[in-house]
C-alpha cells in the first residue's frame, strides 16, 4: 500500500499552515514555494481540503490559505481520506473458489466498511485479518494529528538548541 503523494502534499501543507503564526493567511503562490510543488497541482489538494472543511480560503490579494479548524483537531486520517478516498481498503475477490470455501467461517459477521457490521454466512478469513488491519492503522492515522507533528518538531527543535 502507497499513498499518493498528493497526501504527501496535503500533510505538509497543513503542517506549513499549522506552523503559521501569523494573523494572515499563506497564498498558494508561497505554499508551493515551500514545499516545492506546482502551485496548479497544489491548488487542486487545497480545493479538496477546502471543500472537506479542513482548511478556509480567503479571496483577494492578501488571501491564501489557514486551517478551518484547530491543528490538534485535523487527524491524518482525516487528511488522507480526503486525499485518497474512503473506500475499504482490502476486499475479498474469490469468494467463489474452493480455498474460500475451505476458508470460510459459518455464521461469522461480515465488515463491509461503511456502517460497521451486517451478517452474512460466510466471511472470508483472510478479509478478517486485513479488515483488523486497516483498523489498526485506522486508529493509528486518529491519533496523530498536524498538532502532534507540530509538538514533535518543536521538541526536536528545543533538544537540538540545548544540546549547543
């Protein structure tokens, strides 16, 4: 599994916004500029994010971007599945085959990844162990938000400052 690098992107923007002390907003122009990416291709990520709630555009010449809402409150997982998508990320293509059948568990609760559980007869075991999986990383992606990556670098910053 990948993620594209319009996550990639995605992240340290927010991180660049999340960082941004200023009462202003930071244009597309000087966001591209850091992160070293085509403003066209970045404004494509920023119209998402904006229109997912996790960041405002402000028009006019002094507008740009900030984030909607407080840095401890936009997750990665929030972040990636805007980017990416929410769709489930393993599914079980062979629920025909013999080795399914042999596989399958009778009367076992079946995750179909949009509202959580509903039966069904055979579940596939290998879908169980990839569905347990993805929630693992699921909760891993919620707990750690742009304010998280924000501390761990100012923390990094000050050890680094000491150590002089």
């Amino acid at each position: 599994m990948q993620f594209s690098k319009s996550t990639d992107y995605a992240l340290h923007a927010l991180i660049h916004l999340g960082q941004s002390e200023r009462s202003s907003n930071v244009g597309i122009k000087g966001l591209a500029g850091v992160l070293d990416v085509s403003e066209s291709y970045l404004s494509k990520i920023m119209s998402k994010l904006r229109q997912d709630g996790i960041v405002r555009a402000a028009p006019g010449v002094n507008g740009g971007y900030e984030l909607a809402r407080p840095a401890d409150q936009i997750t990665f997982l929030d972040v990636i599945q805007v980017i990416e998508g929410r769709q489930q990320l393993f599914e079980c293509s062979n629920s025909r085959s013999r080795q399914h059948q042999l596989l399958a568990e009778d009367g076992a609760v079946h995750r179909d990844g949009n509202d959580g559980n509903k039966l069904e007869k055979n579940e596939c075991l290998v879908e169980k162990v990839m569905y347990g999986a993805e929630q693992h990383l699921y909760q891993y992606l919620r707990e750690h938000t742009i304010q998280s990556v924000l501390d761990e670098a100012f923390k990094r910053r000050n050890h680094a400052e000491n150590k002089k």
